[in-house]
C-alpha cells in the first residue's frame, strides 16, 4: 500500500491539446452542481469517456477536479455552521482505509491495463445506476426516513455510528472505483441515517466528507498514471465560474425538471456501460 504513494512506473498518459469542449463542459457541469447539487462526479466522468478519455484517467482527474471544487464550498457550509464534524469523522473512519485499500487492488492490476478499464468502466455503470435511482426517489427516502425517525437504528448512538462507518467504507470503494457517489449517493445515504438533522447540514456534512476522500482517492490514482494536470486545469477553468453562477441562481428557479432528466440521462449512460 505504501507503494502508492511513490511515483509512477510508466509515463503518464500524453497531455491533451487545449480543448474548448472540455471547458465548456466543466462550465455547464459546474453550473448544474451549483444550482442542484447533483453530484458532479456523476456528470463529469460519463463526459470525459464520451471525449475519449481512457476510464482510469478520467476516474482519476475527475477525483482531484471534485476535491478542488468542493473545497470552497466547505468554507461556505462551515461558516453557516452546516456541518457535523462528529458524523464527517465516522464518516472517514471508514472511507479512508476502504480508498486505500481499494487503490492497492487498483495498484495491483495496474499491470493489466485492459482488465483494469474494464472494471472501472462497469463499476461506473452500477453506480451511475443506483445515483440515477437515488436522484429519482430523494424525497421518497427522506419521507421514509423520517417516519422510521424513531426506530432503533436512529435512537441509539452506537449503532450509529457503526452504520456511519459502513457507509463511508461503502462510499469510499465506490468513490475510489467510478469518482461517483461522495455528493449524490453520500447525501442519501445520510438523509435515511440521520432524518432528523436539516438537509443544510447533511449536504454540508457530506461536502466537508468528499473533500478528504476524493483527495486521498484522486492522488492515489496520480501515483500510479491516472491524471492528466492538463485535462484537469480546462475542467477548473469552465467549473469554477459555473459553480459560482449556480449556486448564485439556486432556489431561484425550479429545478426539479432538470434533476429528473439528468437522473434519466444517467441511468442510460449507466445501463449501457454495464450492458
């Protein structure tokens, strides 16, 4: 495991040419996370392997692109007063190791390239599936959730807190595998566990989470080739000012049409990786 953290033993992948599409889409991925908070790993990764980005690359660059424009939304979240640091740290209790161990199994195959696209490529799939389906019945967990507000899983603080721990194992594989799942899946996930709490902080929560895990999974995948420095400044140069122009319009317009039709659009672009 510790092997990761050296350099590279190939070169890596060639740097892409300058590419206003990939701007661009930065720029409207940006935009849609800003004003719905859909995750952006689920949009941004099915785009760079339409572009033609080799899965471990896109996964990769994708991972440190989230952790870069994540990072300025903690400011915001922690200065509302929107996150809880406890359920962020039995959170990364288990999703830290689970990355780590997942990018040694990733380590391990890197010497079969070909095998290694493909596991990624249909564990992208599944979780673009299950984000799709997550999108679609958000508020039909969360009413779920809250009438079972009561139950034993809720009230008692130690089997809580282990059920957090399993979840960040959970959202750390998945996020170490596809880029998906800290912001769509990781939010979900939250509002069943812990339906009390306001939506504010569970999506603060589940921000201040993202930011260690895709950091930690993003540079993993840097140590062993997956990341394109190039690739990932046209994204940030589109997703910066896209963010900031979304969450200034949040609230401002409805956006549950939207979120149905990129939830559609996802589950397709999933079925058809997996089939």
């Amino acid at each position: 495991m510790f092997s990761l953290l050296l350099p590279p033993k190939k070169k890596q992948v060639s740097f892409m040419d300058f590419q206003i599409g990939l701007v661009v889409a930065g720029l409207v991925v940006g935009f849609v996370v800003g004003m719905t908070g859909v995750g952006g790993g689920s949009l941004m990764t099915p785009i760079l392997l339409w572009f033609g980005i080799p899965p471990t690359t896109a996964v990769g660059t994708d991972l440190l692109y989230a952790a870069v424009t994540k990072t300025g939304g903690i400011f915001v979240h922690n200065k509302k007063k929107n996150i809880n640091w406890t359920i962020t740290g039995w959170l990364s209790l288990g999703s830290v190791p689970a990355a780590l161990l997942t990018l040694w199994i990733l380590h391990s195959l890197d010497a079969d390239t070909t095998a290694l696209n493909n596991m990624i490529k249909y564990s992208l799939g599944w979780a673009l599936v299950f984000t799709s389906v997550a999108i679609l019945f958000k508020k039909k967990i969360m009413v779920f959730s809250q009438k079972h507000a009561g139950d034993k899983f809720h009230s008692e603080s130690k089997t809580q807190n282990v059920l957090t721990i399993a979840i960040g194992v959970l959202l750390g594989a998945t996020v170490t595998l596809t880029s998906i799942g800290a912001g769509a899946l990781g939010t979900v996930t939250l509002f069943f566990l812990y339906p009390i709490l306001p939506t504010p902080k569970l999506v603060g929560t589940e921000i201040a989470h993202a930011i260690p895990l895709t950091l930690v999974a993003g540079l993993g995948h840097a140590s062993m080739g997956n990341l394109d420095l190039a690739l990932l400044g046209q994204l940030l140069m589109g997703s910066l000012p896209g963010i900031y122009v979304g969450s200034m319009l949040s609230g401002k317009m409805p956006d549950l049409m939207l979120r149905n039709a990129i939830a559609i659009m996802l589950f397709f672009v999933g079925f058809k990786l997996i089939s």
